[in-house]
C-alpha cells in the first residue's frame, strides 16, 4: 500500500514538476500559496490567510496549508500569532541555517529539513558544485500545515498539486503533508547520491588511467567536499524520522506511522549508500597519493642513475685537470682518445647495468 501510493504520488509529482510556480503571490509579500483543504479536496477560491484559518475553525473541518519563501521577520509575524507560534521556532524558521530536527510545541510540531539539488556539469574540476542545499521548514498543528522554504530550488507547488490527486491521503490531515515533504525530500537525497556516482566513476577511470595526472588530487577533494555536504543534510535526519515511527505522537497517528517507517528506511538507504561513497573516495585518493609518489620515486631512480653515469667522466676530467707534471699518459701521443674511449665504455657499461635493473 505505501509503495503504491508513493508511486501514484510520484507520477503525478512528473507530471506537474514542469508547471510554473511564482515564488510570490497577492496573498502576500513571502506567501506563496494559501489553500484550504476539507476530506482530502482542495477548496476553490483565493483567500487571505486570516479568511483561510477563520473558515477552517469555524467548520471544524480540514486544514489550511501555507507555503512561505524566505519570509522575513515581518512576513511571519502574522502567521506566527494566527497560529501560536512559538517564538524561538519563528526565529529558526526566518534565520535558516539549521541543522535537520523535530521539536514538539505543544500541539504543533516544527520539523526541519534539508533539500538537495544535483548541479550538472560537463568536467569536474577543483572548483565544480556538485551539490546545492535549501532548507524546508514545517510546522504541523491540528488544523495547519506551514511551510518555509529558503534557496532556489525544492519548490513545493509539484508537491502539492500530486498530493491533491490523492486525496485519500490528504484527508488524513497535516502529518499526511508532513510525509510526502519528507518522501519528496528522501527521494531527492537518492536521486543525487545516484548522480554522484558518475561522478565517482569518472573520477576513478581518470586516476587509474594511463595519462593520470600526477599532481591534479583538487577534484577529487572538491568531491568529497561535495559528498561531506550532502552528509550534513542526510545524516542528521534519521532522528527526527526515528522519533516519528517510534514515539507516539498526537499530530502522527498510528495509521501514518509506517508510511514514516518507510521513509525512514529508504533513508538508511541514502546513509549507507554515501558512507559507501566515501569510503571509496579514500581509497582513490590514497591510490592517487601512491601514483604521485611511485611516479617521484621512479623519477628520483632515473636523475640518480644518470649523475652516476656523468660522474664517470666528472672524476677522470678531474684526476687531470690537476696540472700535475708527472701523470700517466701525458705525453703518449694517443692518450686523449684512449682516455675518452675509457670514459664512453664506463659510462656505457654503467648505464646498461641501471637499464638491466630498471632504472632507465
């Protein structure tokens, strides 16, 4: 049942993912979307966001769900004393910049997540953005679903519109939106782990080829940088999921905790999938370190092997240049070219001898 529904929610996700979705709108400065929603059905008519909540509580019925981009202190403050924010979740929610959590205030619950992009290229360099990071704030009370979403990409308008055409699971209130952000954003995490990995294949096709560049160890550091980002948004989310599946909690009924299950582990998924990934990268760059230093070491072979051989004709030269009037030879009439005819076959046995061991 959770698989089935997660892939209706996905084909339909594709089916809008190309839709136009404003980042601002008339319902305000930072509003995006203000919708209401009774048994899973989308209420039609624009609205502000006092008119939504008022018709929400006075019927008793359904939710509302705002969407906010990047407001400011002032956007959220009416929002905030609406719904009873509490201030220091208000605070995390207009800063950003926070770590994946749960936390419970009173009836509501503020989750935060981080949402991931993979960043095309053609060549990876030492200077190449892999990955690109937003964050995703939610908070979900009886009758309300907020959502905060700073950066440029991890716009949930898609979303929105899949959970719409599954309305069975929208009736099932705020935690339901609650799961499908956190599916969409798990799904995400898997689609840029497995982008990754060409990456990581190209880099170890480059390092163990034949004309690897010795001293070029930048875009395989700019790669881990690149993994160890995507780690900070990934790993720290298994809490918040773990505590979902496992603590009973008002706003997660028992009938959404295994849908949370799931997420949870296809998250485990993406943990081990990267950990994997980095372990790898060690193990390329410490192969990489080893190439550079055979490569100097089988130079290092060669330059000494050569001032050998020149310090052949280095000491003969210098035996007689030392201006002494009784030397041997000095006045034989063929003691110059006997003289470099010994120097040539030292210098040649010399030098067969380092090719016979590999040095040349």
């Amino acid at each position: 049942m959770i698989r089935s529904l997660r892939r209706v929610v996905r084909r339909a996700y594709r089916r809008t993912v190309d839709l136009s979705h404003p980042a601002r709108s008339p319902l305000g400065s930072a509003v995006v979307n203000c919708v209401v929603y009774e048994d899973g059905v989308r209420q039609s008519g624009a609205r502000s966001v006092p008119d939504a909540v008022e018709r929400v509580r006075t019927s008793g019925r359904g939710f509302v769900w705002i969407g906010l981009h990047e407001p400011s202190a002032e956007d959220i403050a009416e929002v905030a004393d609406l719904f009873g924010l509490h201030p220091l979740a208000v605070e995390d929610a207009v800063h950003a910049h926070q770590r994946p959590k749960l936390e419970r205030y009173d009836e509501t619950l503020f989750a935060v997540l981080k949402t991931c992009r993979y960043v095309e290229h053609a060549e990876l360099t030492a200077t190449s953005e892999v990955v690109d990071t937003g964050e995703l704030m939610v908070f979900a009370g009886p009758d309300f679903v907020i959502t905060i979403r700073h950066g440029g990409h991890g716009s949930l308008g898609p979303l929105r519109e899949a959970l719409e055409s599954v309305p069975e699971q929208l009736a099932k209130g705020p935690a339901a939106v609650l799961h499908a952000i956190a599916d969409h954003a798990v799904d995400e995490y898997l689609g840029v782990a497995d982008a990754l990995q060409s990456d990581i294949d190209a880099v170890e096709t480059t390092v163990f080829s034949e004309n690897a560049s010795r001293g070029d160890a930048g875009h395989i550091y700019q790669l881990k940088r690149e993994l160890m980002e995507l780690k900070r948004a990934v790993a720290p989310l298994d809490r918040p999921l773990h505590e979902m599946v496992t603590t009973p909690l008002p706003q997660v009924g028992p009938g959404l905790q295994p849908y949370f299950r799931d997420v949870a582990g296809r998250l485990a998924r993406v943990t081990d999938q990267l950990a994997a990934y980095d372990a790898l990268l060690d193990s390329i760059l410490q192969a990489h370190l080893a190439q550079v230093t055979l490569a100097q070491n089988e130079d290092m072979r060669k330059i000494t092997a050569w001032a050998a051989i020149v310090a052949v004709p280095t000491m003969v030269c210098g035996i007689y240049g030392m201006n002494f009037e009784h030397m041997p030879e000095l006045r034989w009439t063929y003691g110059y070219p006997a003289v470099l005819c010994v120097m040539a076959a030292a210098c040649g046995v010399i030098h067969r001898s380092f090719r016979r061991n590999g040095w040349l």
